[in-house]
C-alpha cells in the first residue's frame, strides 16, 4: 500500500513506552548483539502521542531528593495532551473546531462501513491535513457488534478483518495509539468466563502481533469489567509492549465495584491514555466531568502520583459540556496542553 512522502515524519517511530520495555528486555536478557535492532529505536524518552518534528510533553516539575532539615519535595506536574473523539467520515469538516479548541482528536472507527468505502488516498489528504494542523491522532479501533470471542467462527472472522482494517487505516492517519474492547460484557456466563478469556487470548495475540507491525500500541479500554481480574489475565498472556491499557473512568465508576481511581492505581505501569466523562453510578451518561460520581480531584490526586509522564486523555462529552469539564477539570489540578485560537 504506497503512501504519500508527506507522511514520512508522521509514520517514524515515536513509541518510547514500548521501546523502553524493548529495551530493558533485551538488556535483561544480556542478548544485546551488534547491530541487532528489531524493535522501536529506543531514543530520547518521550510520551507515546509524541510525533516526530513536533515538541513532547513532559513533567514540567522535577522532583529533587530533600536534604536533612529540607521540606519532602513538592509532586512533579504533568501537562496532558487533550482530545475530543470524531468520527471518521466527518472528521475533516471538524478540524476547525479541533483547532479552535486547541485539541487533538481520537478518531472513531465505529462506522466498518465507512471504513471499507473510504479511499486511501482520502485518507492520506485527511492525514496531511492533519499533520499541517499539528493534530495528533489516537484511533478508537471499531468494536459496535463486534466479537472476537465467538463460537461462529465467521463472526469471528469479520471482527478480527474489521480491526485490522481499523488498524491500517489508524497508521495512515498517523495514529500512535489504537484503542481497542475487548468486547467482554455481563453477558459471558460465568461458567464460560474461562472460555471466553482464551478465545480473547487467542485474538489479542493476532491483533497485537499486526499492530507492532504497523508501530501503533493497541490500548484496551476498560468497559463492563466489574473487577480488575478479567484484564490481568489478558495481560499476563499477551505480555508485551504495543499492548498497554486505557483507563476509562466514567465506564469504572458506573460498571466496575471499585472506585475509579483504583483502576489507575492498579494499571498504572500499564496506562498510554485515559478517558474522561461522569455519570451517576448507574449508567454510562457520558455527563461532563464534575456532573457525577468519579470524582476527578481524587482521580487528579492519584495520576498524579502513580504516573511519571503525561499521557493522552479524550474526553468524552457532549460539544456543550466539553469546556465546563475542561474548567472542572483544572480546578482539580490537571494541566493540559492546548493551543487555543484567540
């Protein structure tokens, strides 16, 4: 599939998270031979969403050790890229309101049919676009009626053909992070739990094996889990680094029997994103943060002591309550960066 020159620098690797581990692997393993490099480029450390050609975000504070008779040393801070979700068949009419707001954008994939209309060369203009805008793209992998943990073994195979489909286009629009369901639900009887987590074991490996062909870390979102258990044996099967996790916290204070900032305690080795939105506890609202129960001072609280580097977070609101979560949300303590047109 022959791409456009102009996405060379969006397309070079940027993927420090996964590199790291890479290398860390490797040097464990004392298998450090000359001239072998067959994952990422290790480099400068810097944040997943980071593109090349454009500036990373970091801790603004660095924490320093406190001598005898010294105050402890004041919490680092982190800046936070922040995104809006768009579908894909109109992102191009939203990207004036992304710059308005000094947002990049997670594309949503929800649409296969769009997806499989759609043109690579629109696609590649889409990207350019985008590139010229310095927007960074996460895209969120189809997953509406989905099962890759299917006895009907063509299900199956559509859901994994339409992810991957998701996938490719995600890497020609520049995207760093795919986010991915796993499609478990209050529907798998318990008594199938054990089933379904290997056939979702089986359909992960594929997945991530062509995601680290395509360079794009796969983020698996929290949705109807009520437990952490479900998504610890997924990572202890599919251990590696393009596979992290994205901590949704509307969808852990509303489906989940543990607080949402639990959830990020728990996976904190493991986050590249985080999603935003508030509820009432009982169903998944999408209201702006502040509106419900989460709690973002707590959440605020705890990322900003279980997390060493900014990742992305989307927020997930109607276009009206977008800008009173973002005020909400600095009241609690985040930081983001934004470019806002004056």
């Amino acid at each position: 599939m022959e791409k456009d020159l102009a996405l060379d620098g969006m397309l070079e690797s940027a993927h420090a998270v996964a590199a790291q581990e890479v290398q860390d692997q490797a040097e464990a393993a004392g298998s450090a031979e000359s001239g072998a490099d067959p994952e990422p480029e290790t480099g400068e450390k810097a944040p997943a969403t980071a593109t090349d050609g454009e500036e990373s975000v970091s801790s603004v504070v660095v924490e320093e050790p406190a001598e005898d008779g010294d105050e402890a040393p004041q919490k680092h801070e982190l800046v936070f890229p922040l995104s809006y979700p768009v579908v894909l068949a109109e992102l191009r009419q939203r990207i004036p309101f992304l710059l308005d707001h000094g947002l990049n954008v997670e594309v949503d994939l929800s649409d296969t049919t769009y997806n499989g209309e759609i043109t690579i060369r629109e696609l590649e203009r889409l990207a350019i676009e985008l590139r010229r805008n310095k927007i960074k793209v996460i895209a969120h992998l189809p997953h509406r009626d989905l099962k890759i943990a299917s006895r009907d073994k063509m299900i199956r195979q559509h859901s994994m053909d339409a992810i991957q489909e998701g996938l490719e286009i995600g890497k020609i629009l520049g995207a760093r992070i795919a986010v991915f369901h796993s499609g478990y639900s209050n529907h798998v009887k318990p008594q199938e739990k054990d089933w379904w987590i290997e056939e979702c074991i089986s359909a992960l490996e594929e997945v991530v094996s062509r995601a680290q062909e395509e360079e794009v870390i796969v983020a698996l979102k929290n949705t109807w889990e009520s437990d952490e258990q479900v998504i610890l044996r997924l990572f202890e099967s599919v251990d590696s680094p393009w596979f992290r996790f994205c901590c949704d916290l509307g969808h852990a204070a509303c489906f989940s029997q543990f607080a949402p900032e639990e959830w990020v305690v728990q996976f904190h080795d493991r986050i590249s994103n985080l999603t935003f939105h508030d509820n009432d506890g009982m169903e998944d609202q999408h209201l702006a943060c502040g509106a419900g129960v989460v709690g973002y001072d707590v959440v605020s609280e705890t990322i900003h002591e279980e997390l060493t580097e900014p990742v992305n977070i989307t927020i997930e609101v109607a276009e009206t309550d977008l800008l009173p979560s973002i005020q909400h949300l600095e009241e609690c303590g985040f930081r983001f960066e934004r470019s806002v047109k004056q």
